[in-house]
C-alpha cells in the first residue's frame, strides 16, 4: 500500500523538489520554536531542527509519513542562518566571498512505525566578491529568507564558483537520498 506524504515545511524549494520528482504531498504547518535547540555543531543542528519540526507534526493516520528538514551554512565553525536585515546578510555574503563554506541540509521522516534521521553536508566555494555586487545583492529580496543569505536556486546562483556534494541538499532537500529513503516507507513517486 502506497503511503500519503505530509510535508511539515512551508519551504517553496522543498515543494519545488518534491514536485519536481512527481512525489505528492500535503503540507501540515508545524510552529516551533527553534532556540531551544542550542548546539553550535551544523551536522547535529540540523538533524535535532528536523527532529523538533518532525515530531511536531502529528500523524492523523496510519498511512501517513511526515517528512520535514532544516538547512543551515556553516562557515569557520559559525553557523549562519536566515539573515533578519541587510547588515547581516552583508556580513554574511561578505565572509563567504571567494572561499569555501559547508551547507548541513538534516532530514527526518517518520510513520506511525517508524523514523529515520539524517543529514547532507556539501562544501560550496564562492567566487571572490565586489563589494558592488554585494551592495547590490542584499537590495534585492533573495537573501532573506535563506540560510547563508544565499540560495544556490536563486540569484545567489552567480557567487558559486564550485560545489562538492549534493547540489539539492544546497537548495534545501538532498532529493535523490529522500526518495530513497521514502521508498523504504512505502512513498512513491506518481505519474
């Protein structure tokens, strides 16, 4: 029997991507409050934000899976989130420039039965930056509501020099390792 998937993210991209791969979905909303989650490792960030979101969802039936993610940037061991304003989106582009930062993309997907946590780390190096094109960046709408203050999907696609990983995991869902993974809890792609 084919389960019904649940989405616990109000994430565009993450709909984009499930789209894209022919997975349907409905979305659940969850509230959380994020700071209780105090760790400063990326890789364990993401996994307990994807748990907390997760597990905040409730399963109505039992044929439904709940799938729910978080992504955060990490540079030089800090952790960069959404930027609240253009000072800190600012900084944020600006220490990127012209090196190398990780993306953690966590996921987990839980039944009534079962549950699974994971997490996708890939380096991404960016071009080295003006401070025009910065300037010019963060009068724009795209970095405010990406972690990073970048996406890789969006405008911010021009400052990426190279990428070591998962492209999707970037752009906020490591896809290809999703679907497999919702294979194992009877989620299929559909027509």
């Amino acid at each position: 029997m084919t389960k019904k998937l649940i989405l616990a993210s109000a994430s565009p991209r993450r709909q984009e991507l499930l789209n894209q791969v022919k997975i349907p979905f409905t979305l659940r909303s969850q509230n959380i409050d994020e700071s209780q989650i105090r760790t400063d490792d990326p890789l364990e960030k993401v996994k307990q934000l994807a748990s907390l979101k997760g597990r905040n969802v409730p399963i109505k039936h039992k044929d439904e899976v709940i799938v729910s993610a978080d992504t955060v940037v990490s540079y030089n061991r800090v952790i960069f989130e959404k930027p609240t304003n253009k000072e800190e989106a600012a900084q944020m582009i600006s220490a990127l420039s012209g090196d190398v930062h990780e993306v953690f993309t966590g996921v987990m997907i839980r039944s009534h039965d079962d549950e699974v946590v994971f997490a996708e780390r890939t380096k991404v190096e960016f071009w080295p930056l003006t401070e025009d094109e910065i300037d010019w960046y963060i009068s724009t709408d795209d970095p405010y509501d990406k972690a990073g203050a970048y996406g890789i999907q969006s405008i911010g696609a021009m400052f990426v020099k190279k990428i070591i990983g998962d492209y999707y995991s970037v752009a906020g869902l490591p896809i290809s390792r999703v679907v497999r993974e919702l294979r194992k809890f009877s989620v299929y792609p559909g027509e």
